[in-house]
C-alpha cells in the first residue's frame, strides 16, 4: 500500500510512518519542508499515486486558527483523487460518560486549561468534516484524553462519539496503538466518512 502521512516529523506522525514501515508499506513520509499543509495544491501533489493519506498534523501555539484551514486543505486536494484520508484529530468534541452530553473540552478532568486553546481548535478542525465532498473517504480519528508516548501493545477498543474511559475514569491511549489502529483501518477499511475514537484495550 502507498502511503503518505502528512505530520510526519511530529510525535504521532513519525510512530505512524514506523508501524507503516514495519508493515512493509511503501510511505512518503512529509514535513513542512514539503509544503503547506493547508494549501489544497500541496495536499493534491503529496497524495499523486498514494492509496491513503494519513494527516498526523498539529499548529504550533499562536497558529492554532491554522488547524481548521488543514483540514479543509484535505478535503479540497484530495477531492476527486480516490485516495483514501485518515485524520488523527483531538478528543474535544467526545461527550464524557455519565455527564448527560458534556463535551470533553469543558471538563478539566480530561482537558485542563492550558490544552483548552488546542482543544478548541481541534474542534473547529473536526468540524470542517461536516462539509466535506461526497466523493472524499475520510475517516476521524479522536484519541483518549490522555494521549502520550508509550508502550505499543497491539491492543485498543474503539467507540464512536463517547470519550472512552476505564472503570477508574481514566482516559488514555499511547501513540504506539494510535499508530496500530490507523494502520490496521488503512488496511482493512471499516469505518467511512465518520469520526470514531480509540482508547487503551
């Protein structure tokens, strides 16, 4: 499979390029020295010949208001390509478990004041998905709450707009097993044109 994964330098980005690798993908892994990522013709040119396109990206502080032109840059490019988008988002927009619909970014148990700029705008970035094309297959991928460098198991569950917690009401999910979920939906597609989120099994 011909993959480009777009974030590649950053913390998820490159645990996605190495699952891929070790799955003997063949991956362009691309950086900003390889345009603007949200610039549509850059993500029209990264994705030329690839079957999936994985965006792993995050806006620096102060560039948060970027995140939503990025994921609008996708969804242009690759509009009318056929290539397949995954997009590692943020878990902001999950409602929290037993709170009747608080969303995960007004509960600082899960998103304390210094993530909330970020949070806020990884909810504006999954929001540009509601008017995506038709003709896009993407697929939005919101971590647990806790999302870190860790062990990679191999083991994760998946849910779908609930924050995933554990019966002690932890959230979390290690980049390694992010890498391994998008990796496996890369190669067997189950989900389509949707947001689900993944948790630690």
């Amino acid at each position: 499979m011909r993959i480009t994964v777009i974030g590649a330098s950053g913390e998820t980005g490159s645990r996605i390029v190495a699952e891929a690798l070790r799955r003997r993908h063949d991956v362009t892994a691309a950086t900003r020295r390889d345009g603007d990522a949200t610039d549509p013709a850059t993500v029209a040119r990264l994705a030329a010949g690839q079957d999936v396109v994985v965006s792993a990206t995050r806006p620096a502080p102060g560039a948060e208001h970027q995140h939503a032109a990025a994921a609008r840059a996708l969804l242009d490019g690759l509009t009318g390509t056929g290539v397949r988008l995954l997009v590692v988002g943020g878990a902001g927009r999950l409602t929290v478990p037993g709170t009747d619909g608080r969303l995960a970014v007004d509960d600082p148990r899960f998103v304390p004041p210094q993530w909330r700029t970020i949070a806020l705008a990884s909810n504006a970035h999954f929001a540009a998905f509601a008017d995506a094309p038709d003709d896009v297959d993407w697929l939005y991928v919101s971590p647990s709450a806790h999302f870190a460098p860790g062990a990679r198991t191999g083991r994760y569950t998946v849910g779908k707009d609930a924050l995933l917690v554990d019966a002690a009401g932890n959230s979390s999910l290690s980049m390694e097993d992010m890498a391994a979920a998008l990796l496996d939906e890369a190669e067997t597609p189950r989900h389509h044109r949707t947001r689900i989120t993944v948790g630690r099994a």
